[in-house]
C-alpha cells in the first residue's frame, strides 16, 4: 500500500553468465532545445601482450549495441517510424605518463524507429585507424562516445537512445585459451545530459527518505511491524514511474511500483517485515537495503544517492 503527498517546497568464472540491469534508460520527458545527450561506452578488445598487461591475461571482445526507441503515434493512432541521427567516435586509453593518441573523427549515423545496430571491436578500430595500412595495437581499451542533438533531430521529442554494452573474455593461461571459462558481462550506458547554449536541464532526483537523525530504521508501532519506506523526487524536473527494491538479506527481496513524481512529491510504503528479521533488522543476519530505481527506468542528475541500508539499534 502507498499513499502520496507533495511538500511544497569482468570477473572470469567458470562457464559463468554476469548481467546487469538490462533496461531501456530512456526518461520520457521532452528534451530541452539544444540539448545534447551524450553516452561514453567502454571498450576493451584484442589480447594483451606481456609486458603490457593492462588487464588479466585474455581475450576480450566489447559489442556496443544501439537502439532507436522512438515509435511515434499520429493522428490516426497508427505507429509512426522517426528516425534518429547521431554522432559516434572512439577514444583509446593508454597508460599515465604514455603520449596520448587523438579521438578517432566523428561518424555520423542515423537508426530508424525500433531499429538497432552495434559498434565491434572491427568498426571501433576502423575508427582510431582508417588507414588499413596502419598498424594498430594487439590490445585496445578505450571509450567509444555517442552523441544526440536535439537540434539534429527537431522531430523527435526525445533525443535519447537505448544504448547497452556487451563484453565477453576468454582468460589465457601459460598452456594457452581455457576454454571452458568464459564471462560475459551486459552493462547499460547512463546517459548525460548536456544542456545547449541558454538552455537549463530539470532532471529529478530520486532518493529513499530517512527520519530526523538520519535513520531509514522506521517502523510502525503494529503487530506485526512494518518497515516505512518513503521515496521523495529532489530534484528540479518530474520523475516517470519506477520500480523500488527492499531486500531482507536472504530472506526476502520486495519490489514496489513507485508511481510517476513531481518535483517535491513523495509516496510512503509499509513493507512486511520477515520474522527472521523482526529481532535484527539491519543485522549482519540480515542486511536490509532500500534500492531506488533498481530498474534503470528513470534518468536522474544524481545516482549514487538511491541506495539506503537499513539499521535498526
């Protein structure tokens, strides 16, 4: 239950699969005209060569998939194909105190609605080296940087795109490829929004509340008692709707549907606390955390603030 009110005011492992948060990150709120929305992937390909171990000994592929999410409805409610464009480059990281290398030139790209492409470690080369006569090295780890104006795309009310990082690696050994050691890591790319000349970006902030001495330990004085979770937006612009994450440790893990936030508005939830907990909430028997937005589902101007431990005296 939930009311609301406003105040005013890559590890390898055995034949392992790691993934992580594999959501769409668009906000659902209008872009500000000028605005430019920026993602910065990581990348790291090829096999590096001792004495150059930059990382673990291995083999390492990155796939930097991209995706146009922008299906329009017009007048007829039929679905309306926009088009998306957008810049791509690729930066390479070398080691403090090496001579830098430039960014690759600027690729301009265009996705049509519900469509997707990915940046390999073969296109991400033909960034940094057009020339095929140029060598290029063994092992590369870098940024490859997309960008969306919205002054490149005045049709299209929201300038972001699905953009999600797919990194596998196969560890070497002195004996040569492990083959059955695999790890393959999925990573969404958070965007950044950078505001055009004269233009002000209002992004909600979203964080779980805490009582006047800081604690998130709130309980109803019921039997049996409820952990109160209030979830507030901070920040400047509204919040869509998210999802809210309570974890008992091992004993349970409660997802909650947090409705749409203005800026100010907050909503309040009483979660059932596990019996195993009633006696050490917070405990190392059992750790509770309040997640805000697990999901992914909402850009904000500040993420590190989402999450919450709850200890109880």
């Amino acid at each position: 239950m939930f009311s609301m009110r406003n105040e005013g005011v890559m590890t390898f492992c055995r034949t392992s699969v790691v993934i992580a948060f594999l959501f769409g990150l668009t906000s659902g709120f209008a872009q500000a005209e000028g605005q430019v929305v920026q993602y910065s992937a990581k990348f790291l390909c090829g096999v590096p060569l001792p004495p150059d171990h930059q990382v673990s000994p291995g083999i390492y592929n990155t796939s930097i998939n991209i995706h146009n999410p922008n299906l329009q409805r017009s007048a007829s409610a039929s679905l309306v194909s926009v088009p998306i464009a957008f810049k791509k480059k690729a930066v390479i990281s070398l080691a403090e105190g090496t001579t830098p290398l430039p960014p690759s030139e600027f690729m301009n790209d265009t996705l049509n609605a519900d469509f997707a492409e990915e940046v390999d470690c073969d296109i991400i080369r033909h960034l940094l080296f057009p020339n095929p006569q140029s060598p290029s090295p063994q092992f590369m780890e870098g940024f490859v940087v997309i960008l969306v104006s919205a002054v490149d795309n005045p049709r299209v009310p929201i300038n972001e795109l699905d953009v999600v990082g797919v990194y596998t690696g196969q560890p070497l050994s002195s004996a040569g490829v492990t083959p059955n050691q695999v790890s393959l890591e999925i990573v969404p790319i958070t965007p950044r929004f950078i505001a055009g000349p004269g233009t002000a970006v209002d992004l909600p902030d979203l964080v779980p509340l805490s009582d006047s001495n800081g604690s998130f330990c709130r309980i109803t004085d019921s039997k049996p008692p409820k952990l109160i979770v209030t979830i507030k937006n901070q920040g400047t612009g509204p919040a869509g709707a998210s999802t809210t994450e309570v974890s008992f440790g091992v004993f349970r893990k409660v997802s909650l549907p947090t409705p749409a936030l203005t800026s100010g508005a907050f909503v309040d939830f009483l979660v059932d606390v596990p019996r195993n907990c009633l006696l050490g909430l917070g405990s190392r028997f059992c750790p509770t955390k309040i997640a805000v937005d697990s999901l992914q589902q909402v850009t904000e101007s500040n993420k590190a603030n989402n999450i919450a431990a709850v200890k109880c005296p």
